[in-house]
C-alpha cells in the first residue's frame, strides 16, 4: 500500500495555479495508473527545461531534439556551464495535478446533485451541500489580497447553514474564513492505495453532522483482546459517575464514558445506555424482582381483586439491554457470544455474562442515591 498523496504534492497545488507538474520518472507506475484513471491525473506534454544541471539558470536550461529515431528520439540540453544532459522521451513526460481535477472528483465521490461552481477563479470552488445545512468548499492559493473576497463569498453562501472547506496545504490564517465555516485538509480525506482513490465520506459527514449540531454516532475505541477471550474474563469496576476501571488481561485499563462512546454528541453529556450499564453494576449485573431498573420503572400490568398488578420490570428495559449489548459488543469486537444473557423467565432475571460491579468507596458513595443495598 502507498502514503496517501504526498504531502508536498498537495502544499504545491496550494501554490500553483497551473497545477503540480510531475516528471513520469518521479511517479511509481502502479500509482500514475490509479491516479489517471481516477481522473487526478492528466498528461501535459515534455518538459522544454532541464531538471537542475547546476548553473542557476532559473527553471532549467532550454531542451532540444537531438536525433535518434522516432520510436526512441533523443533530446538534450546544452548548458554554457556545463555539459550537455542527454534525456529519452520518458524522462520528459509530465502529468498534472490540478485544483479544478480534484473539485470534480470529490464532487463524483459524494455524488453530490448539484453542480460545482467556481466562486472565485482559481481559488475557491463550491461543491455542494454535505448535509441540508452543512456546505462544502476547496479553498487553495489564497493571496492576502483575497482574504477579504474569500470571507465575503463564504459569507454571504453560509447565510443560517455551516461550511466545511478542503484545503490541499496549509490551514488559512484566522479571519480568512468565517467562525462557522471549518477547514479539513485535503490529506485527512483522500486515501490512495493500489485498488484506487476513495474519499472518506464518513469523516465528511460525521463533521458536518458535529458542525450543524445534528445527531451522529459517538466514537468508540474497541479494546483488543487475545484470541480464544471470553465475556466472563471482562470486569468492568465503576469508579465514579463517568469513569470505569477494566480488566481483560494484565493490569486494568481506566476508561472515560468519552473514550468508549457514550458521549452524547450534542453536549458531551453520558448517555443512557451508559446510566444503564452504571445501574446494572451497581446490581453486580442482575435484575430481579428485589432489584429492578430505576432507569425503567417497573409497570402496572391491570387489576386483579380491585388492587394494581405490578412486574418487576418496564418493557422497554428488555430492548434497552439489547441496545447495551451491541454496544458491549462493539467495543470488544473479537470477543464471540453475547456480554448480557437473554431474559430467564423461570428466575425473572436479566443477568449479565461479564463481571460488572462498583468499586467500594463509590459503592459507598452513592448506594443511597441508587437505593441500592447490600
């Protein structure tokens, strides 16, 4: 597998407005091949300069014809500093890496319906919208000059919506780009690798989505465990409201709500789920009838003899565990099997498969607030 566009590729398309030009010779065939048929690349013809022969005439020295054969011609540059640079046609051929091919291919990788449209001239593209309120940019070669139109044209197309903006080099200096518009760079997006180009579309959109404020699905770092693991060698110890100590092998490891995706992304607030699984630890990870779910209530059931029937459990807290679970399962990935058993009717019991509890001092500390005892 190859880097993904070098990086001083990309700091050159920010600068030059012609685009990168590339000798073949520089470009590993395999990757002009994906690059081509990408429609990244696109061939400009021989260089009619030298590559530096040491003399500091600007771009190079002049290149001529030579002779050879039409199958195989030769070329050269004479230098009046030094000896003549003999070069084979392939040495000569250039590609190009422009602005204007990139805005369309990420457009065709989004599918995006609208069409783009050049804001400013070799400068700033629109490219369509990543979600209703969220629109995408490519911004490069921003002069001084420019900084006050960029602003403007952002502006005055962002009206009650947000913008991303991609940038193939450095990230504008602030005051270039107005407050709800954010830079991605082109790098962080763009993976190339011998099966092709592909754009990241879902780091897209789960930066539109945090941007306009709009629901997307918190992170989660899954937590690698050896081959043959089981759920019951996991332990998940609470040790405050937002923290967990956890064992699999060796010493245990402290996670944050955060770091294992149970962050609600509007606020940073914990989310259910986790108030789940905190409240089933604190039950050692059993409801019963003598410790059902504050979190959901048990539920009356009818009448019988003029007097309420309760069960010990909501019915939304079956589905609820179910939900805990995937999310169980997804955080120890390689683990086979369920982390939670299914409902024992005969025991009427919810009944985890790993170890959950809570740590003595917060067991202490907030038995009351849980009404849990023992």
């Amino acid at each position: 597998m190859w880097p993904m566009i070098p990086a001083n590729w990309l700091a050159q398309l920010d600068v030059a407005d012609r685009g990168v030009l590339l000798r073949e010779r520089d470009i590993a065939p395999g990757k002009r091949t994906v690059l081509v048929d990408a429609g990244l690349l696109e061939y400009a013809g021989l260089d009619h300069y030298s590559d530096c022969c040491g003399c500091e005439f600007g771009p190079g020295c002049p290149i001529e014809r030579l002779g050879g054969t039409d199958e195989d011609p030769e070329y050269a540059a004479i230098c009046p500093m030094g000896e003549a640079l003999i070069y084979r046609e392939p040495d000569l051929r250039r590609w190009r890496l422009s602005a204007q091919a990139v805005v369309r291919w990420v457009a065709d990788g989004l599918g995006v319906p609208q069409f783009v449209e050049e804001l400013l001239p070799r400068r700033l593209w629109e490219i369509g919208r990543l979600t209703p309120r969220v629109r995408l940019f490519f911004l490069r070669g921003v002069k001084p000059r420019d900084a006050n139109v960029v602003a403007t044209l952002l502006t005055e197309r962002i009206k009650l919506m947000r913008g991303l903006v991609l940038v193939p080099g450095n990230h504008p200096v602030p005051g270039i780009i107005p407050e709800q518009v954010v830079a991605v760079s082109l790098g962080e997006v763009l993976h190339l690798d011998e099966n092709g180009v592909s754009l990241d579309r879902g780091l897209l959109q789960t930066l539109a989505e945090q941007l306009a404020g709009e629901k997307t699905k918190p992170p989660m770092v899954p937590i690698a465990v050896p081959t043959g693991f089981t759920w019951p060698q996991v332990t998940l110890e609470f040790i405050s409201d937002e923290d967990v100590r956890i064992w699999t092998v060796g010493e245990p490891v402290l996670k944050s709500y955060g770091e294992l995706g149970f962050a609600n992304t509007r606020d940073g607030s914990p989310t259910k789920p986790w108030l789940l699984l905190r409240e089933f630890a604190g039950h050692a990870g059993v409801y019963d009838p003598t410790h059902p779910s504050s979190l959901y209530a048990p539920e009356k059931l009818g009448q019988r003899g003029g007097r309420p029937q309760m069960t010990a459990f909501s019915g939304k807290l079956g589905s609820a565990l179910s939900d805990l679970a995937k999310q169980l399962m997804t955080l120890f990935p390689s683990v086979p099997g369920r982390p939670l058993a299914e409902y024992d009717a005969r025991r009427h019991q919810y009944r985890a498969v790993i170890t959950l509890r809570w740590e003595a001092g917060y067991r202490q500390r907030k038995a009351q607030e849980y009404a849990i005892t023992g």
